[in-house]
C-alpha cells in the first residue's frame, strides 16, 4: 500500500494506473462479493490520484507533477474511471475526447507527437470508446482490436506478458461486442492451451515481486 495515495501501487514499477487497474481487474475476477472491495480501490484513485494527475481533461501524468502517462497508464486510469463506474463525464469519455481532437497525440510536448501516438496501438482506441460508452463500431474498432489479439496470439513471444495482461485489462469490456468477443474466445482458448493463464502470468512472468496477484489470480482469461 502506498501511504501517499492510500492504493495499492507497486512502488518498484512506474506505471500506478495500470497497477492499480490489475488490482480491481484481480479483485472483480473473484465473483461479485469483492467487487465492494474494487470500487473502494476506483473511488480513492478517483478522489486521492487521478484529481491530481489529470492536468487537462483527458491528460494525465504518470505521478502528480511528474511526466505523461503511457499508454499502459492511459488504459488503466480508463478502466478505473469508466463510463459503467463513473457516468457521465467519466475519465474514459474525456480521454477518447482528448485523444480525437489531438489525433491520438498523449504528451505535453507537439515535437513528440508522433512518436506518442496511441492511434498505432490497434487495440487501445476501440477499448476506450468502450470504456467511454461510445459506440464501438463493428467495421473498424471491432476488427482492429480483433486483428491486435491474432496478431498478438501469432507473433509475441512466450514469456512477454506484458501484451497478455493488457490484453486481459481489456476483456470485461470488449466482451460486450460481437467481433470483439469471438476474438477473445479464441484468443483466451489458444492462450490456456499453451499454459498461460492470469494466474501463471503472475506466477511466473509479471509482477512477480507482488506475490498478492498470483495468490488471487484465477485460471480463467474471460472472468
């Protein structure tokens, strides 16, 4: 527990939104009487964290005062502030504004702006138009996001579990969605056959030093 922001960050790592992402991710897997405990964890970031990092709306800085956010970072202030938990005005809705007037530009500095652009992550637009409760078109998101877990499934390498946990922050609430959801099935089917599962990626390959993930990881990719 990181006693500035009373959440539970992996002070050894520098990405607090994603981690505190994995934590409410984790906690929701285990069925719906610990998902008191994963809003206790959204509504501090909210009112203790994002407040702070949020320095224009949609913008958000990796630690208060401090440089902007990846992309990983982006996608778990999006999940902790969604649509679903927050309404209208979430974080994510802002951020999908943010990134559309900026042409997927996410950084303060424009002579950067290419270089962090989040539009080249095919996955990450169509899951924040999800979280945002945009429309997630089946023609374009759909299929984008779809064609990042094939592409994903064909070419990463077995012990890179850092496309895997992103991918499986994203799965609540890609499921929604047809295209989206044939592809995670397939997806999560290929990935158990191989002997990868939530639990064995924080066993074995990702936050291993956090021995509290894969205590409580499960073995299934879609709950």
């Amino acid at each position: 527990m990181d006693r500035r922001f009373n959440l539970p960050l992996v002070s050894v790592h520098r990405n607090p939104h994603i981690y505190c992402a994995d934590v409410i991710r984790t906690l929701e897997a285990l069925g719906p009487e610990e998902k008191d405990y994963a809003n206790t964890v959204r509504l501090r970031y909210r009112d203790t964290f994002l407040e702070d990092c949020e320095i224009a709306n949609g913008l958000i800085t990796t630690y208060p005062g401090e440089e902007s956010a990846s992309h990983d970072d982006l996608l778990g202030a999006c999940i902790l502030n969604s649509e679903e938990f927050q309404g209208s005005n979430s974080f994510a809705e802002r951020a999908v504004i943010y990134l559309t007037k900026k042409d997927g530009s996410y950084i303060f500095n424009e002579e950067d702006s290419e270089r962090h652009n989040i539009f080249r992550f095919l996955f990450l637009l169509p899951t924040l138009k999800s979280l945002a409760g945009f429309r997630v078109n089946f023609l374009l998101s759909q299929v984008a996001y779809s064609l990042h877990l094939l592409f994903h499934l064909w070419t990463t390498k077995p012990h890179d579990m850092s496309g895997h946990n992103k991918i499986w922050l994203t799965i609540p609430t890609m499921m929604k969605h047809p295209l989206s959801r044939a592809a995670i099935e397939y997806w999560a089917q290929k990935q158990t056959e191989k002997g990868f599962t939530p639990k064995t990626m924080f066993e074995t390959h990702y936050l291993t030093e956090c021995p509290w993930f894969a205590k409580w990881a499960t073995d299934d990719w879609l709950k």
